[in-house]
C-alpha cells in the first residue's frame, strides 16, 4: 500500500513538471517519464524489496533532475507555475502561516466576491514566558484550487471595493495590513463602481493608510495588482511574476490579431522575456524589495519548511515599516539588518499618530524615486539646479503670499465686510425715510454689441495655429476639405449634410442637428480652450526611452516623434485663461495612443508638484489613453500608484484637480491617477473604461454593446460627474474654476 501511494505520488509529480515545461522537447523529463513507466511495468515482477530499492532511485533522480530543471526555467515557464492549480493559494497562507483567523466579508461562494479574500488574523510571538497575540488585517485574491466561484483571482469592482473598506477599519484599529497578490488582473467590467474607478479609489486610498502595509507577489498582473500592491514593503516570490501586462496579451497586441486569431507559442515566449517579469528582473529594477526563495519548482501546499520561511519574512518586512516610522533604535536596526530570522526580535507595531504621518511620507518618498532611471530628460545640469532652485522659491513664495500676508488679509477682508453690511442696512433704512414720491431709481447697464467668433480664423489653406484679434486660435486642417461630410445619425435624427469648413471651422466638429462630435486634433483644445499659445511648456526635454532595451520599440518611437513632433504622449505647461493661471496636462493620443510610461509619469508629478507649490489649479485633458506602455514593463504599471500619490498629495494640501475626457480613454491611467479626481468630466465623444471592448471579448468571451463604454454609462455609474459640449468647454473650464476646488487656491 505504501508502495502505491509512492508511486502515484511520483506519478503526480511528473505530471506538474509536465505541466511546467508544456510543449518542450526536454531530455530530463523524457527520461523521468521512461524511468516511471519502466517502474510501474516492474512493479508486479520484482519483489517487494526490489521495488523498494527501485523506489528510492528513482525518487533521488527525481530529486536531482527537478534541482536541474529549476536552472532552465524560463519566465514563460514561471507564468505556468504560478498558474499551476497545486500552487499555493491564500488559504493555504492563512492555514500555515499565521495562528488564527476569521474570514470577513462571506464565505466560499457567498462572499461578495469569492475571488478577494479578507480575514482578521493573528500571530503569536513569545516574548520571555508570556505569548502575545499581535492582530493583523491580511487582504488578498484567493484562486484556490479549482475552485471555479473563485474566477482564477480576477476581482471585480465590487471586491476591491471590500479590500478598500477593510483597509481602512485596519486603520481605524491601528493594525498592519498584509496584502497578498494572486490574480492575472482585474475582472474588466463596468458595472458600478467600474472596474477602472474602484482601482482608482483604492490606489488613492492606500496612498495615504496611516498603518504599515506589506505586499507579498505571486501573480500580479497590471491593475489587479495595483489594487492592493502600494505597500511600504513589497516581496515577490522567486517564482513569480509582475507584470504590465500578461504575455499572451501583449503578444497578442505585437502581433496584432484580428478577432477568432491566436498567436504563436514562440511570440509569448518571446515576450514573457522582453518584459522582465520576473522576480530577479523586478528586484534588479527596485520594484520589489526583497525575493522570497521557494523550493525547486515552485510552492506547493505541503512545503510547510516553506510556509516557515514565508512568516519569518513577513514578521521582518513588517518590523522594517514600523521601524522606518518609529524614532531610530539602532540596535533593533541593526539587527535587523545582519538577521534573517525575525523570531527573537519583538516589536509592537502599534504607532503613534507622529509615527504615522512619518510611515506615509516614507511610503510617498519611496515612489516618487521609482523609475526615474526609465526615462531620457535632455536637459542641461544648470537647468535641472534652476529647476530645483526655482521650486524652492515657489513653494516660499506661495506660503509668505497666500499663508501669511493671505491670513492676515482674509481676517481684515472679513471685518471690513461686516462693517460695509451693517452701513448699507443702515443707509437702506435712511433712504426709505427719506425717499420722496418723485424718486426714481436709475439703473444703467452699457452692453457691448460688438461680437467675436472665436472658432473661426483666417489661417493657411492647411489648417493650424493662427492669429484672430490679437489672440492665437487653433483652426482644424479638416476644415480645408472641400467637401460634405454625413453625421453617423442622420437615419435616426435626420441629420443635414455637413460642408468641412462649416463644420470643422464655425461648429467645432460637431453636428448642427444632433450634436454629434467628429473627433479633433488635441491642438484645437490646447489652443481654443487652454490657450496654450500665451502660456509656458515646462518640463518638455523629458522624453520616452527604451528602458528594456525591447526589440524594435526604439524605431517605432523614432517615427512617432517625426510623425507628431512630440517626445512623449504628454504636454505640461502653464497657462492663464480669464485671468486665472492654471497647470494644464495634455495627454496627446497621437503618441503610442496616449499610452502612459516614466517620462509621461515624470512629468505628471512634476506638473503637480508644480502646481502645488505654485498653489494653482490642475487641469488634466486627456484627449485619449490607451492606458499603460506596455513596452516599458513594470517602469510602466509603476506609474499607476507613483502618479496616484502625487495627485492625493496636491489634493490634501488643498488643490483642485479636474479631469476632462475626450475620444478612447482606457486602461491603467484612469485606473489611477485619472479616475481618483472627485472633478471627472467627458465630452460627448468620450469612451470612458477599463478595457476597450476587444481586450474584454477576449478575456472574458463577452461581446459587449457598441455603446458599454460612452460618456452617458459613465455618467450613470458615477464614474464622471457630467459631460460637456466641445463649443462650450472652455465656458465650462472657467465656471469649474470659480465654483470648484479646494481651500488654497491663490485666488480664491
């Protein structure tokens, strides 16, 4: 009976490495599978104690071959295993790593959403003779083991929302939050909250989560990932991978497949590699900040010398946050340092609400100084130290202006008010007594009757920038077509024939009848809404690189810079539109699609940075994003919680951060650093979401309606607070200038 059980479990052992190395034509397993198919033809000729010698041989080669098949892993290979069903699971983590728990938020298949797990849990630790429970909130996608409810660790919106809600009662008790990422991404649907404004929310939630926050990596694919990943420490497991995105789908997008295609096994092998995905590539970037070692192969559940390891790790990664917050103590330092076992050292992770705001700075330092090697900035050191100078003298400047001299004025203003009312009220009183019958109250109102059309200009035959009464506008090179054009509902509304000029000139691409949008160059916005001609373009010599040296990315960004003359999807400058200065990011579709990478993120910290110190709104128009580059790997989903923190940064020290959508407008960028804007906006030709609907038919096998993702679903969810006509928004700009925003705006 023991002989059986043996073999089947050689024979189960065989299969996962199977499993691993799909498809390869490999001599070591070729000859375990001959080794185990000639034990099991022996297996009822031999004697019981030649097949127990048999058996020990064959499990040493098993041994060895797996040690030997461990250094010719590939990162493909590494994707498999952590996607194997006898992966470890959370489950697994809560039964072996921690004392006790409970499960919040459901059980199994009545949670509300089985794929995101939450449990209170504790870990003992002896301290002399007494043993002291230490609470923790532990967080993260549960796949299981063939658990289907579980839906292979893709959270919908509505369990990362759970996640966000029970982060903050973990902050309400003053405990340490443990996250654990186990999920090929987020579930794209837009069903309220929307997939992309959850992930929004619970980044710029995390961002400022006063308890210590530790990730463990397994499978952390893009959004999902981000989700519950913006930690003050982050290990990944050696046999694990993080990722922009996953290979098959960027495969798939670097072959560019048609619907009902499939893309080659080489293709995702290929670019498993060119995405440094694994555990060792994320370590060397800075994205992680400690690999934790797993058995040949991958962890199992019956690793328990593995589960030991994992909680000594876990034990010091969340000493190492409390410490980093608390007053230095250099010996609990140093031995934190030079030791690898955190079983002798106890620490109260409890923290004072000094220590707290500390952990939150710490964290917000720790991304601003990610990725700033992923990036070219063309700029000469002299500027670079102006640059810095010049902050320094903004941020003074601002505080002596609108802090101090502002306070003092704001009180005198108060008081002169008062005063100046109850005189009115005094002198209204008087004039009735004294007001004869013969009084007549004259009111005179001079309205200038002279009008300007600031849609039209006279410019070059081919469209551009031009003057009209002294003020630069933008004319639309489509307007010189000498044709008429078709709105896309004139069946339905009936709809005139459009001549180019009229339309693209006096309408502003949009219909007269329906109100239909033609898509515009971003140039007409910067020019007839933001006046980008009477501003100043800051920042403009950081420019997208290469940073993973992926094949053929430099050529394709060569051309793009010819084609558009740009350095990077993104335009940061400072503008002033009726009389009220503004910072305005432009995200420029024409660019790799309005993708998001390091330069792009660079520039968006600075321009909030700017306008923090500067105490000026923060306009971001986004004329259209495909979401994160997937070309820059990990130095582009970084992006996501760096640019995150930023804006939650200017937002708390009183800001007004608004939001404008225009065209597609997907992906990790409003996941993120656009979705989490209390002032969201979409013109009528927006299309606001997650996934675009070929990224969600072919991960989900839905087909989704035409009209999923137009600005009126998003308004109806909540993800945008209103949408606005082109002819109007630079109207609308100014009005949510005045009447929106936070405290210290300058001219408020």
């Amino acid at each position: 009976m023991n002989t059986d059980k043996r073999i089947d479990a050689l024979t189960k052992r065989l299969d996962y490495i199977k499993d691993i190395f799909k498809n390869q034509e490999n001599v070591n397993v070729a000859m375990l599978s001959s080794e185990l198919g000639e034990c099991n033809e022996l297996r009822s000729k031999i004697s019981h104690q030649d097949l127990e010698r048999q058996l020990v041989r064959l499990e040493d080669l098993f041994s060895f071959l797996e040690v030997k098949l461990e250094k010719e892993l590939t990162p493909m290979d590494r994707v498999r295993i952590v996607r194997h069903p006898q992966r470890i699971c959370l489950t697994d983590i809560l039964e072996n790593v921690y004392d006790n728990y409970t499960e919040l938020g459901g059980l199994g298949e009545f949670s509300i959403d089985p794929a995101m797990v939450i449990a209170q849990a504790c870990i003992a630790r002896r301290v002399g003779n007494k043993i002291v429970n230490q609470p923790v909130m532990v967080i993260g996608q549960e796949k299981g083991h063939g658990q289907e409810f579980r839906n292979g660790g893709s959270v919908k919106p509505w369990g990362n929302a759970k996640a966000l809600h029970y982060m903050k009662v973990a902050e309400a008790e003053g405990i340490p939050i443990h996250t654990y990422i186990f999920t090929p991404g987020s579930y794209p649907v837009e069903e309220y909250p929307g997939a992309a404004q959850q992930i929004a929310k619970n980044i710029y939630g995390m961002s400022r989560i006063n308890v210590p926050i530790v990730a463990v990596i397994s499978e952390g694919g893009s959004g999902g990932a981000e989700a519950i990943g913006l930690a003050d420490r982050r290990l990944m497991l050696s046999h694990g991978y993080y990722s922009v995105i996953s290979p098959e789908g960027a495969a798939a997008i670097e072959a560019n497949l048609h619907r009902g295609e499939r893309v080659s096994e080489e293709l995702i092998t290929r670019c498993a590699r060119r995405l440094c995905i694994t555990a060792e590539d994320n370590f060397r970037l800075g994205y992680v900040d400690r690999i934790i070692r797993e058995p040949v192969l991958g962890a199992r559940p019956h690793n328990y010398d593995f589960f030991r390891k994992l909680r000594s790790e876990i034990i010091r990664a969340t000493n190492e946050a409390c410490i980093s917050a608390k007053w230095k103590k250099p010996f609990r330092a140093t031995f934190l340092r030079h030791k690898s076992s955190e079983e002798d050292l106890f620490m109260r992770w409890d923290l004072s609400g000094r220590a707290r705001t500390r952990l939150v700075e710490r964290r917000h330092e720790k991304f601003r100084n990610l990725s700033t090697s992923a990036y070219m900035d063309n700029r000469s050191l002299v500027l670079k130290m102006g640059s810095a100078l010049q902050g320094v003298a903004w941020s003074t400047r601002s505080w002596v202006l609108y802090n101090m001299i502002g306070r003092v004025v704001r009180f005198a203003k108060q008081g002169v008010e008062g005063i100046q009312s109850e005189a009115h009220l005094i002198k209204n009183r008087t004039s009735r007594l004294l007001k004869n019958g013969n009084g007549k109250s004259v009111s005179e109102n001079k309205i200038s009757r002279e009008m300007r059309d600031k849609l039209l200009c006279l410019s070059g035959p081919c469209g551009g920038p031009c003057l009209e009464d002294g003020q630069w506008k933008y004319r639309s090179p489509q307007s010189s077509a000498d044709r008429t054009l078709t709105c896309p509902n004139s069946k339905e509304e009936g709809c005139l024939d459009l001549w180019g000029p009229d339309l693209f000139g006096d309408f502003g691409g949009v219909c007269s009848t329906c109100g239909h949008h033609f898509p515009m160059e971003y140039q007409w916005y910067l020019y007839n809404v933001f006046n980008y001609a009477e501003g100043f373009e800051f920042n403009s010599g950081i420019e997208s690189a290469n940073p993973l040296d992926y094949e053929g990315f430099d050529l394709k960004l060569n051309e793009i810079r010819k084609k558009t003359g740009l350095r990077s999807s993104c335009i940061t400058f400072e503008t002033r539109m009726e009389d009220i200065n503004a910072v305005v990011i432009c995200i420029a579709a024409p660019f790799r699609g309005g993708s998001i990478g390091a330069a792009e993120g660079e520039k968006i910290i600075r321009a909030a940075e700017r306008a923090q110190r500067k105490q000026l709104p923060l306009i971001a128009y986004v004329h259209g994003t495909a979401g994160i580059r997937i070309q820059e790997g990990t130095h582009g989903v970084i992006q996501m919680p760096r640019c995150t923190m930023a804006v939650r940064r200017y937002m708390d020290a009183g800001g007004l951060y608004l939001v404008v959508y225009d065209t597609n407008s997907y992906g990790g960028s409003v996941a993120s650093f656009l979705g989490c804007s209390p002032y969201q906006f979409g013109i009528r030709s927006s299309r606001i979401g997650f996934a675009g609907p070929r990224v969600i038919s072919e991960t989900i096998g839905m087909n989704v309606h035409p009209n999923y993702h137009i600005a009126w679903n998003a308004l109806a969810r909540g993800h945008i607070q209103g949408i606005w006509d082109r002819r109007e928004m630079s109207k609308n700009v100014h009005q949510s200038l005045l009447t929106m925003g936070g405290r210290n705006l300058y001219y408020r």
